[in-house]
C-alpha cells in the first residue's frame, strides 16, 4: 500500500477523556475545528481518530501537515491520501487521474512542502486498532474484507486485501450485516451517506462535512453513539 509504514497502529485506552471517530475531511480542517468546538472537545484529554481522506478537494489540504503534527489527532489513510503521496512522490498510481479527484491542489505546492506531504502521508497506517472500555475498536477507510478482524493481522493478508480497504465498497453495496468476529466494531468512511449506518458492527460515518450542506459524524468510540454536528457556517478561507 504505503512504503514503509506499520499495516496496524493499537492506541491503548484513554482514561482521561472520551475518543472520537470523524469521517472524511478532505481538506475542510477549519469546518472540522468548528464540528469539534460544537461538540466541546478538549485536546487536553480527548483524542480524534480520522478514518482517511484528510486531503483533495477542500481549499486546507495542505494543512494536513499541521493537524498530522497535533498530538491528540491521529489518521488511517484513505486512497486519496494514497493519490497524493504518490503523485508527490512522482509515482501516481496508474490509470488513476489525481487531478480530476480534487488533487490540483498539490500543483501549488513547492517540492519541499511536497517531499514533507509524502512523508506524513506515506506514515499513516491502513488500519487503526482503539481500545476502549468496552473493546476493541477498529478503524479502516473503505472496507473490510473478511468476517474476522484477526485476518488483518495475518501473513496471508494480501495486496489486494490492502486495496479492498482502500476503495471497496462491496459491504455496503450488498448490505452484508453479519458481524465481524474478534472486535468490538469497525468503523469506516468513504461511502458520503446523508446520514451514519450500521451493518452488524460496522459503522459507516462520512456524511459529508466537507461537502456543502453536509456535517460532520463525530462517532463516540467508548459508546459508540454518534453525533451529528449541526451545520455551522464557517466561511472557507
């Protein structure tokens, strides 16, 4: 997927304060800071897990090197933050225009902003595993292709399996809602829906804060009830 990243990064409990899940962003960091001063979040002790898709499309994408530096906030990568750090790394993936899918904004940047993008980018892992309370939460951007949460830990976890959880949307295509074993949940982004789904234990949550007329899904992972912040007019800069 990635060069040189971990496939898993395990975040132990936060007995200080509560998680969050928020889906998508796509470069709206400063709607995103409005959706968490809404929902009363304290940086001191509560921590946001993004399920990918931090970059393109959004006029703050290249303050995606500021967020990834705070230390409350932690990502999965989605497959634009994959056509980004690719294109930066003058390898784009193939037949695959980043461009036509809100990545113009990369041209902007200068070589070096675009090595340091690359780094972070290429840093983030394909999954998020939380502890809580209650269980283990894990957070992957698109898919998960197979009934047990162990499988990602496997050798046998192939490339394509990577991809699946990158792009597919096959769970939810097909409303496939039998559980996956060895987790509590598994929460995911990518598909844009009005509003938060659940299949089993799969949780769907980009319900298009970056889009206009959209909001933010903050997905409490100790309860895992969501809440969707009401719109709030913060003008893009």
């Amino acid at each position: 997927m990635t060069p040189g990243n971990l496939r898993v990064h395990r975040y132990l409990s936060n007995a200080r304060g509560r998680d969050f899940a928020v889906g998508d962003i796509h470069g709206h960091f400063s709607r995103l800071d409005a959706a968490l001063a809404a929902a009363g979040f304290a940086p001191d002790r509560d921590r946001l897990f993004s399920v990918g898709d931090l970059v393109d499309r959004g006029p703050e994408s290249r303050d995606v090197l500021a967020w990834l530096d705070r230390p409350w906030f932690h990502a999965i990568c989605g497959n634009h933050d994959l056509m980004t750090l690719r294109r930066a790394m003058n390898d784009p993936l193939p037949d695959v225009d980043h461009r036509v899918h809100g990545g113009a904004w990369l041209d902007a940047c200068d070589s070096g902003t675009q090595a340091r993008i690359a780094a972070c980018l290429s840093a983030l892992p394909l999954a998020i595993e939380v502890e809580t309370p209650h269980g283990v939460v894990g957070l992957v951007h698109a898919d998960f292709p197979y009934d047990d949460w162990q499988a990602i830990h496997g050798a046998a976890f192939s490339p394509e399996d990577e991809d699946a959880c990158l792009w597919s949307i096959d769970r939810y295509r097909m409303q496939y809602a039998q559980p996956v074993r060895n987790v509590r949940a598994v929460v995911h982004g990518h598909m844009t829906l009005r509003k938060p789904a659940q299949l089993g234990n799969v949780y769907y949550i980009d319900t298009g804060g970056w889009q206009d007329g959209g909001r933010f899904t903050l997905l409490d992972l100790h309860t895992l009830r969501p809440s969707r912040i009401p719109m709030v007019n913060t003008p893009d800069p």
